[in-house]
C-alpha cells in the first residue's frame, strides 16, 4: 500500500482534501449541473453523512474571490474552460455550517449562533479598513464583530437576525459583486430545538434570519443550502419566487451525494480489495436517489480502511456511531399492531407502501404515528423502491447495515417492554422453575404474539434458531437471582441455554429448535434427542444443583411448543 492516497477518514474540507494527498471521489460535476439549472437558492435535502459538507467546502473553494485554482485540476470541472474563466474565483462567498448551532436551552443554542455568524464576519476583517465603506458601513461591521467583557460576540437579537444580510451587502460594497450564500445543515438547529422544547422560538429565529439573507437580500446572487429535512410549514422560506429543492427521490443531482457503484468499484480496485465488493454492496449499498443505486460514503471509506490495515474482516456498523437512532425507537414503541407487521416485512425483506410527506416540519412528527415513515425515509433508515404509484411510495430497508440498527432498536424495546411486565416475567420464570411445560409454552406464545420478528426467512436453519435463541435468553436474563448462561460446555457439547437457581438449588437445561414449516413436534423431537443425547447437565450437577430440569422448545412464526424431558 505503500504510495497510496490516504483514505479521507472524517476529512470535510475541500482544500484539505485535495492538498493532503487524500483519496477523492469526483463530484465537481455537481458545479456544472448547479450553474445550467440556475436558481437564486438551492436546497439539497439529504441523509446524514451523505457528503453534503464536503460539497459545500468545494463550492466556496471553487466560486471565492482569492481561492487556488489548482484545487481543481484534473478534476471534471477542470475540463468546463468556460464556466471556469467566467466562475471560478469570482465571488464573495458566506459560508456556515449549523451542524453545531445546538443546546439545551433557547438562550444557549441562539449563542451558539451568534458566535458562529460572528467567527464568519471576522473572515472579512480586511471590511474593517477598506476605504470603499462608508463610516456607517464600517459601524456596521463593527457592529457584527464586537467581543464583550466576557469574549463573546454581542451583537443584539435584531442585528442577528439581518447579520447575513448585513455582511452580504458589505461584502458586495467591497468587491463590487454580488454574494454567494452557503448554509449547511440549516435544519439542525431545530432538530435539537425540538428534541429539547424551544421549538418555537427557534423557528421564528430561523425565519428572521433566512427571511433577510434570502428573500430581501438584494446583494444575494445565489444561495445553497443543504438538510435532512425539508421544512415549510414554518414560512421559513415563504416569499421566494426562485426556490428549488432536490430531494432523494430526484433524478437531477443523485449521483453527487453518496458513492455510486462504479465509484465503490474503482475504490476498492485502487487499495487491492476488489474481493470485498459484494460484502460492501450488501452492507452500505441500497439507497435509491432519483434513479440511481447509491451507497453511503462514510461506511465505505470506513470499511475501506479498516481493511486497508486489517483492522476490520468484516463488514461493520458505522452509521450507529454517528447518528441518533431515536426516530426507530421511537418509531417501534409507538407501532400498532398493524405496523409491528409492517416492521416485520420490512425485517424480512420485503416493502411497504406510504404516503411519504417530504414538507415535514418537527413539530408534525408527534401529531401522527404515520408521519414517522416519512421522518425514517428522509434520514436515510429507509428508502424507495421503484416510482411512486397513486401517490404512494413503495419503501425497504435498503441494506444490511440499516436493518441490523433496526435489530439492535427492535431488540432494545422488546427488552425494555419485558421489564415493565414483572408480573408475567415472574410467571414465566416461575414455570420454568416448577417443570410446568405447559404453563411456559402458554407464556412464551404471549411473548412471541407481542415481539416484533426480526428473523430473516432467507436465513440457515441455524440463524433463525439464535433469533429464538437470543430472544428467550434476553427475558431469562431479567432474573437478577438466577445464572443464566448461553451455549456454556457441558456433557458433549454446548447448550442452548443453562440455569442455576441455586437458593433451590435446580438447574435448566434449555435446547431450541426451529419447526421447519410448523412441524412442532419433530422439532421437540429432535430437541429431546440432542438434551438426552449429549448430557447437558453435568456441568449443573456438578456445581451442585439436585434437580434438573429439561426442556425442548420448538418455534416457528410466532408460535411455539414445549415439552419437558
């Protein structure tokens, strides 16, 4: 690997990017497309790390007055001679992010923005001693610049909320041309306003601002803005005549955002691991964007180089390190039963059909449950499959590692659900203990009616058994007093499941069967032959236990039946 181009690991900046000898995916073409389908602002809603920073830095790199234009050779955009003399490096550029613009409080979070909005105008420090502004245009700077006794940035609610405006029209006085506005994640700020109860008042901010910077703003030549959600209900950006959104379900611009196949090909070709495609198709491909496959750029570098360094074998979880799984919590804890069949379809494979609404606002989200499938499709935690039909999009989980989260949050509920039930915990628990067969198959079906299956009916015999497996462990665990092992040696091989209640001093022996098609009793027939083949309680009696317990278990679906040996 010696010589190679460094993978990008959480690299953001263009300028970093193409000077630190990083490996780099091409997506100028995105400035050409930007330029012949002109609008005064831009929005590009979509998921999560699906390189929309890094598309923001190659813009203010590409369109700022004094930026290096060697950035971009050899790159396509390169090759647009034209649009390079007449474009590049020709405009003032306003570029913030509002990723970090965050807190538990109003007054915290419009800090935040302040102290962001004002690092930005002190970029412009040489507007300070131009002798092109005005005294009371040099007020005005000063004004957006100034530090208070406590080194922070002072401007009132007023002048914050014309700021963009303001430095736009000052930029403009100074280079005699018209500004480019750059606003990354603008939805941020009310994502974390919502999640903590200022919602309102972060919202009528956020219109001040955008109402100034982009709808009065006559120093404005051209904004873009990206996001995860597409929010209108708000007016927050009523009164533009030349607003264009693109969305994931947009042809124009899909193959910018994420990695497409050709892209993930030549990847994995360029550090030797070509041999790993299909695992990375399986795992981070799958997001349909207009009519393109796309896969999510941070897993892939991220595999990529664990791979690079052996690391990593397989395929891991990247996406849940870096994004909140609240929306599938909430999602699954809030489903009735017509959706806990819904999520089971998914799980399994298949897609379901919904009126996707993509003018969400925050405050929608808790008004009804079915706008929760919309919020998953917009963050990316599904997608489309195929064109809509009658309004209605047909969605699916669209890879490995997505459905893996939704296991994990499936997982996670279903436990939290069984620790409220203490009365049927113990009930259950007690059957076991009282070899009363009959009892623990009536509890469990209960269980199994009320979880949401998450086995994959494509999967080996043995998979779908550790579903059942994993989750009987799960509710036995909640005995604080019992030892609940899973696969422990004993005898000629591991069990299931093994028990020491030891104020009783009993042990359980617990072997799972998957009932191919419902057969239920040849499945507890072949439980029975391995418990008494194979000796599974010697190591119980050895830790003392005097009465032992067996128990054959088949399942299928949500059924099962258990017999006790």
């Amino acid at each position: 690997m010696t010589g190679k181009a460094m993978l990008p690991m959480g690299i953001e900046n263009f300028q970093e990017m193409r000077t630190g000898k990083f490996y780099y995916v091409d997506k100028t073409g995105l400035i050409k497309t930007l330029l012949e389908n002109f609008g005064k602002v831009t929005l590009f809603t979509r998921p999560r790390r699906f390189g929309k920073t890094l598309m923001m830095s190659m813009l203010r790199y590409f369109f700022e007055t004094g930026s290096d234009s060697s950035l971009f050779d050899g790159l396509k955009i390169a090759r647009e001679k034209e649009l390079c003399d007449r474009y590049m490096g020709t405009f003032p550029v306003i570029s913030i992010s509002l990723k970090d613009v965050s807190g538990r409080t109003f007054e915290s979070a419009k800090e935040s923005l302040r102290t962001l909005i004002g690092n930005e105008a002190v970029r412009f420090s040489f507007l300070a001693q131009s002798d092109q502004l005005s005294d009371t245009e040099h007020k005005r700077y000063q004004m957006l610049i100034h530090i208070d006794e406590k080194g922070s940035f002072d401007m009132g609610n007023g002048l914050m909320e014309d700021s963009l405006r303001t430095l736009s029209q000052l930029l403009e006085k100074y280079y005699g041309r018209k500004v480019i506005l750059l606003i990354d994640e603008y939805d941020v700020p009310l994502d974390y306003a919502y999640r903590f109860g200022y919602y309102d008042d972060m919202a009528e901010l956020v219109k001040k601002l955008f109402g100034q910077a982009l709808k009065t703003n006559e120093s404005l030549y051209m904004a873009v803005l990206t996001g995860c959600l597409r929010i209108s209900k708000e007016s927050i950006f009523t009164g533009l005549n030349n607003f264009s959104v693109y969305t994931v379900k947009d042809v124009r611009y899909n193959e910018y955002f994420g990695f497409t196949d050709k892209e993930v090909l030549q990847m994995l070709e360029y550090y030797g691991r070509a041999d790993q495609y299909d695992a990375v198709k399986e795992w981070y491909d799958g997001y349909l964007f207009g009519n393109m496959s796309i896969y999510c750029p941070w897993d892939v570098i991220n595999y990529c180089d664990g791979l690079r360094d052996e690391s990593v074998a397989e395929p891991q979880n990247y996406w849940v390190n870096t994004s909140s799984n609240d929306i599938i919590r909430k999602f699954v804890s809030q489903a009735n039963a017509s959706m806990k069949s819904e999520i089971e379809l998914l799980i399994n494979g298949g897609s379901v059909k919904k009126k996707i609404r993509q003018e969400l606002t925050y405050r929608d989200l808790d008004s009804q449950t079915d706008n929760l499938w919309s919020v998953l499709f917009t963050t990316g935690y599904l997608t489309q499959c195929g064109k809509d039909d009658h309004g209605m999009t047909e969605l699916i989980i669209p890879n490995k590692e997505i459905q893996w989260i939704f296991e994990e949050q499936i997982r996670d509920w279903f436990a939290g659900e069984t620790q409220k039930n203490t009365q049927r915990l113990e009930r259950f628990c007690c059957a076991f203990a009282e070899n009363d067969a009959a009892s623990v198959e009536e509890i469990f079906n209960d269980y199994l009616g009320d979880m949401i299956s998450i086995r994959d009916t494509n999967a080996r015999k043995n998979m779908k058994e550790n579903f059942y497996h994993g989750l009987l462990l799960g509710i036995l665990g909640n005995k604080n007093d019992w030892v609940v092992r899973s696969n422990a040696e004993s005898g000629d091989g591991y069990s299931d499941i093994s028990i020491e209640i030891r104020k009783k001093l009993t042990g359980i022996v617990i072997e799972l069967k998957y009932a191919e098609d419902g057969t239920f009793e040849a499945g507890c027939r072949e439980a029975v032959k391995q418990l008494k083949d194979r000796n599974y309680e010697e190591a119980l009696v050895k830790n003392g236990m005097r009465t032992i317990y067996r128990y054959g278990i088949a399942c299928y679906r949500k059924c099962c039946r258990v017999v006790s040996v």
